[in-house]
C-alpha cells in the first residue's frame, strides 16, 4: 500500500497561507506516498485550485452526517468533495472533546463521507487519564468498534491512531507503544472489516516532527502519519512526507 502524509491545518490558515502549498507541491511534486492537505472549510476550494495538476490531496476537518437541511454553519460531505476535497478527517479528539462527539456520531459522518465517495479518516486515541489508568488498549478498542461503519473498505477508510496527550504537547508514546497499539488496531480491524483491514492506511498522530518521523515510520503497521503543527510549514511538512517517502 502507498503510505499518507496528512496534514491537519485545524483552525489555522488564510488565503495567504497557500504560498505554504506552493512551496510544498514545487519540492515534493512526485512523493513516493500520498500528500493531503486539510485546511479549514474556508480554505478547502482555494487550495484544491492551487494543487490541482500537483500530487498534493485537499480534505476536510469535519462534515454533518446529513446530506443537507436546517443546519446552520455546518457542512455536508458532499458540499466538501464539491469543493475538491477526497478525504475527510472526522472524529478528531478535538471534535470530540469541544463538540461532544460521540462514536455513534462519528460513525454516521463518515459513513456520510463514504457515501459521497470521500475517504473517511476516523481519528482514535486515549486521553492522559485513561492511559494513566491502564485503559489504552479498552478505550482505542471501543472507540474504533463505534467508529467504524460496516462494509468500510481499504479504499474507503483509513485509521488515525492519536494519542489526546501527544496532541500539540511535543510528547509521543515509545516507539515500542505504538507498534503495539497498531497491532491491536489492525487485528481488532480485521476482527470488524475481515480481509480488508490489511490494506487499511493506520495513521500514527500527536506530536510528529522532522525529527521523530523516521523512527516512527519505520515501525510495523505505521503506514503515515496525521501532522497538525508541523503540517503549517512546507519545509516541516515536507521533510516529514520525505521520510515516509522512504520509509
Ligand atoms: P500535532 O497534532 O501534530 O500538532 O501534535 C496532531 C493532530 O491533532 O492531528
């Protein structure tokens, strides 16, 4: 399987901010693994304009699960893949932290963006407490069980495993941690999707740098990373889809 780089811009970036694509797409213009870009709803046409003719990928942070209605500032999956989107982020800690979000809901959103033909990153990871108190594996467990519609496939659905404490804190599990946790993802996958769980993308997210990615990339069942600060910047960004490049 090509390995992701995916970008999370989360709720940074104006129109400005495209210079970063530009000089992302000029030094990396046939990278050996996928590049996504997902920037704020405000940004997602723009950006897919500029990577169009490029191997950069635009996503979104978030959709509705309803296809469209009475829902004042809410997007729905196809309003984003009309706006050149091909991939969604959904369920990300943050959504589920400042919005509520529950596994049901996140199930239902990204069936949405399945059926609109967008690949549904579903985002899981445990917080500090519950790591603390010995529950990882649980939570990640349950988390992907009511997250993950039925029928998803390799093509359509990839995994962002994200530790809530390594998110933005510069912290990362031991590299033996995440081989492990991956390896509980992709057996309790195929345990949900059979067969096709071993073609399904599992991202490693929180805290991946220049400096740590190679290391990490190099671990079993990593197949890319989700990156949030270190995606804003195209030199970061792009040592990062460098080292997965060679991964
Ligand atoms: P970070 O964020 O790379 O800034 O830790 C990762 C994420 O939230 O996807």
């Amino acid at each position: 399987m090509r390995k992701l780089a995916a970008g999370n811009w989360k709720m940074n970036g104006l129109a400005a901010s495209l210079a970063e694509v530009k000089a992302l797409t000029e030094a990396h213009p046939a990278p050996a693994c996928e590049m996504l870009l997902c920037p704020p709803a405000t940004l997602i046409a723009q950006m897919a304009g500029a990577a169009k003719g490029t191997a950069l990928m635009v996503g979104g942070q978030d959709c509705h699960p309803k296809a469209s209605g009475a829902h004042t500032g809410d997007v729905s999956a196809a309003m984003v893949k009309d706006a050149g989107a091909s991939h969604l982020i959904l369920g990300h800690s943050e959504r589920r932290a400042d919005h509520g979000e529950t596994d049901a809901l996140v199930r239902a959103k990204a069936e949405a963006a399945m059926a609109v033909g967008l690949v549904a990153i579903v985002c899981i990871g445990e917080t500090e407490a519950e790591r603390d108190a010995g529950r990882t594996l649980n939570v990640v467990g349950t988390q992907l069980a009511g997250s993950v519609p039925d029928g998803a496939t390799a093509a359509t659905l990839v995994i962002a495993y994200e530790p809530v404490w390594a998110i933005g804190t510069g912290r990362t599990p031991t590299l033996p941690e995440i081989a492990e946790i991956h390896a509980f993802i992709r057996a309790r996958l195929t345990d949900r999707i059979g067969a096709e769980a071993a073609g399904v993308r599992l991202l490693y997210g929180g805290s991946v740098k220049p400096s740590n990615a190679v290391d990490i990339f190099a671990l079993a069942n990593v197949d890319g990373a989700l990156v949030g600060g270190a995606s804003l910047k195209a030199a970061d960004f792009g040592a990062i889809v460098a080292a997965l490049s060679a991964a």
